[in-house]
C-alpha cells in the first residue's frame, strides 16, 4: 500500500511535511507529494493531516506473474496423514478466501494420494492439486521444491501458506527464490484487502516489540510461513466437495541425497507442549532446577498436562529448547496455560496468549502476566504450588 495525496483536498499547510519520518514528502505547486520510493507507509502523514487528503492506496503497479489467483495450502504430512498445521491454514485460508472471492487449494505431494484430498476438502479446501511419485515418499528439499514450481508455474496461484514446521520451513524460502517473490516467516495474524487481493501477513518484528503488517504487493505468489496453533482448524465436514486435480511433474529429477534412516526424536517427557491440554508453565521465579519437580506433579494429575518455560529457565538448562513457550519457542494453545513464575515479556506471551484460561502465580502483583491471566494468585510458587497440588489431589479423590 502507497501513501497518496488527493490534491483536490490538499490545503498545503505542509504539516505532512514535518512529521514524515523519512522525508519522503515535499511541496510541489504548493500541495504535497509523495516520493514512492522513499515512503515507508507508516502513515505519520495521514494522521496529522487536517483535512483527510491523504490516505493509503493499493498500488497497481505491473505485477510478475500477475496471473495469479487463489490461495493455497502446502499440505504437509506425517507418517501419511496430514498435519495439525495443515487443517489449521486451511480454516484460516478458507476465510481469506471466501473474503475476496478466491478459492482455497491445498497442495499434496505424497507417494500417493490415498484420502488425504478429501479428508482436505473436508478441512475447507475448494480444489487440492495432487502429484504423487514414489519419490515424494519422504520430504526431499530438490524434488518437492520442483515440483511445486512446476505447479504454481501451470496453475500461477495468489498466495501459498506454508507451515513453519522444520520442512515447511526449509520448503518455503526454496520455492520463493525459485519463482522470485517474498516470503513472510512465522505469521501470528493474515488479512486479506479485497480490491487487489492482497494478502496482509502480520509477525511480530523488532524483537517482538512491535506487530508489523508486511505486504508483498509486486510479485506473486505472495508467501508465507505460519507457526503451528496460531490458528485453530475448523471443523472437518465430510459432506464438502471439491475438485482434485492430478498433475504430472515433467523430468523427476534423481535427488542428490538419499534418506538411509529415520528416527523419531525422544522428547523430554511423553506429551509434545503443542499437543497438551494443560501446560505447567515455568519462570525464573521457579528460583531453580529441583523446583520445576512441583511442575511436574502438578501436570501430572492432568490427562494431558505437560511442563514448559520460559527462555529465561531454558538458558539455565532447566529445561529443554524444546519446551520453551514464546516467540523463538512454540506457540501454544492449551485449555489451561500455568505460569508459574513467569513475568509476562512479550516474547513469552506472543506465544501463549491464545490459552483458553491462564492462570498466573507471581510474587509481583504488577507482574505483566497479571494482564492477561483470567486467575491471578500474588505469592511465592513455593509456597502456593504445593497448596495447589493438594486441593487438586483432595477434589480427585473425592
Ligand atoms: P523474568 O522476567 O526474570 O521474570 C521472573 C518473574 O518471576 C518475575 O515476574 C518475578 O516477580 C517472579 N518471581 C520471582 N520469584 C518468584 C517467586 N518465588 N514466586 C513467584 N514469582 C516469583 N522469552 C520467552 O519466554 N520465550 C521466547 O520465545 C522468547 N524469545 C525471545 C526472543 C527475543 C528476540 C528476545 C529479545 C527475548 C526473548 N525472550 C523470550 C526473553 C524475554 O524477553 C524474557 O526475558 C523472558 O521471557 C523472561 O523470562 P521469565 O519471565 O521467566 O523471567
């Protein structure tokens, strides 16, 4: 989106002028102009002018591969099924789509297809594009990625989600340098501007200070990464229909590297923290290693309950990166998010603050986490933890 002067409106009172951060702004004739190349788009401008003769415009500039239309969906799979994350950009992109009067597609390559294009369409898929080869058995950087530019060169699509899973994103930035367009990493929110359907990818940006909204509005497709439990799938219905479309890759290239053996890696505890209902959650304030044992107890008289941190307690080892909740960890979506000691920095919220329920413990009553807990308690977890722990085991027993 550009910055644009309605000069009919224009009073020329240049106080646009003074306020734009990068002097992208002069007067020409005695009414502001906009220099496009200098304009960052922060809007300082459209704030302070007085009589609303400036706003932003979509530009509608000549666009590569501007053939572009419909929003897809990378499916991506695991031991022959789809993804959580999968059924999760489909309900987002399903939304987008019905928005601007797109379609949303999934894309599949898999060795084959089996009824995975429907259980996608079930999920919100309008069309799924289905190329299959024993060759895509496991996910191969080289292979996919020629594949899936073959099809987006045939099928020239708007935009393409991808997961921002280990593969999608190790997928993603090959695709786009492949077909020269951009890349937006680790979305937390979409849009859709409907006029010239351009998507609006939002990240948290600067350390995670701010939340910016990134535009690729020159090259298409327009592509971005999005991390898993960002957004929650729709429910799956078995009566939607859709079109699949099979399509031949030309020259299946031989990969140069060949997958002699796969293993699962051990996770410390049995239940992932994506996947868990209830997360007991942990801070510095947990004071030390031997007291994330309350932690464990207390997620341990949940079904599915599960033990994660904060950064602050993976840099002291206590424990694993891959418990860490926030933005560099994972984002989370349990029932029941415990933070245990915890202050509340951004980072870490950005990555648990779509809990259903948050319940908070802090010896701070100013403590930012405070802000977003539905439950509060101001105390020490020492004391707090083991009190907690005992009501729940007397409310299970009785
Ligand atoms: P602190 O901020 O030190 O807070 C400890 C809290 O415990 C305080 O509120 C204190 O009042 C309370 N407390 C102390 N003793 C007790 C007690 N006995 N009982 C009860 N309460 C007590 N952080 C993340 O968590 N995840 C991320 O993914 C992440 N990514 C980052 C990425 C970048 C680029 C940057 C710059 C930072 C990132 N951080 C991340 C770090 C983040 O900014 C904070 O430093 C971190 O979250 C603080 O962790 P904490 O709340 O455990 O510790």
């Amino acid at each position: 989106m550009a910055v644009f002067v309605d000069r009919e409106k224009c009073i020329g009172c240049e106080s646009c002028v003074a306020v734009c951060p990068v002097g992208a702004l002069s007067m020409v004739d005695g009414k502001a102009m906009v220099d496009g190349e200098q304009c960052i788009s922060c809007g300082a401008c459209i704030n302070e002018c007085p009589v609303e003769a400036i706003s932003r415009e979509a530009v509608v500039r000549e666009v590569k591969n501007n053939e572009g239309s419909d929003l897809w969906v990378m499916a991506e799979l695991e031991n022959g099924e789809p993804l959580g994350v999968t059924y999760e950009l489909l309900g987002v992109t399903a939304e987008l789509a019905k928005k601007a009067g797109e379609k949303c597609c999934a894309v599949l390559i898999a060795a084959e297809a089996a009824d995975i294009p429907q259980k996608l369409i079930a999920a919100g898929a309008d069309k799924v594009y289905v190329i299959t080869d024993s060759r895509y058995a496991e996910y191969n950087t080289d292979l996919y990625t020629d594949a899936f530019c073959q099809l987006a060169e045939a099928y020239k699509p708007n935009a393409v989600l991808f997961g921002a899973t280990a593969d999608g994103r190790d997928f993603a930035p090959r695709v786009a340098a492949r077909l020269h367009t951009g890349l937006c990493a680790d979305c937390t929110a979409l849009d859709i501007e409907t006029e010239n359907k351009i998507v609006e990818w939002t990240r948290p940006a600067l350390g995670g200070n701010i939340l910016a909204t990134i535009l690729c509005d020159e090259h298409r497709p327009q592509m971005g990464t999005v991390r898993p439990k960002v957004f929650k799938a729709a429910a799956a219905d078995a009566s939607r229909t859709g079109e699949v479309i099979n399509f031949t890759v030309k020259d299946v290239k031989e990969s140069p590297v060949e997958l002699l053996h796969k293993e699962a890696v051990e996770t410390s505890g049995s239940i992932k923290i994506e996947d868990a209902e209830v997360i007991c959650s942990g801070g510095r304030g947990m004071g030390c290693l031997d007291n994330f044992k309350m932690l464990e107890e207390l997620a341990s008289l949940f079904e599915n309950g599960a033990i994660a941190g904060s950064r602050a307690v993976v840099d002291e080892g206590w424990i694993g990166h891959g418990q860490q909740v926030g933005q560099s960890g994972k984002t989370v979506t349990p029932k029941i998010y415990f933070a245990c000691g915890i202050s509340g920095a951004i980072q870490h919220i950005s990555g648990m603050n779509a809990s259903d329920i948050i319940i908070a413990i802090n010896k701070d009553a100013n403590a930012p986490i405070f802000k977003i807990a539905q439950y509060g308690i101001v105390g020490d977890v020492k004391e707090i933890l083991p009190k907690l722990i005992a009501k729940i085991k007397a409310y299970k027993e009785a």
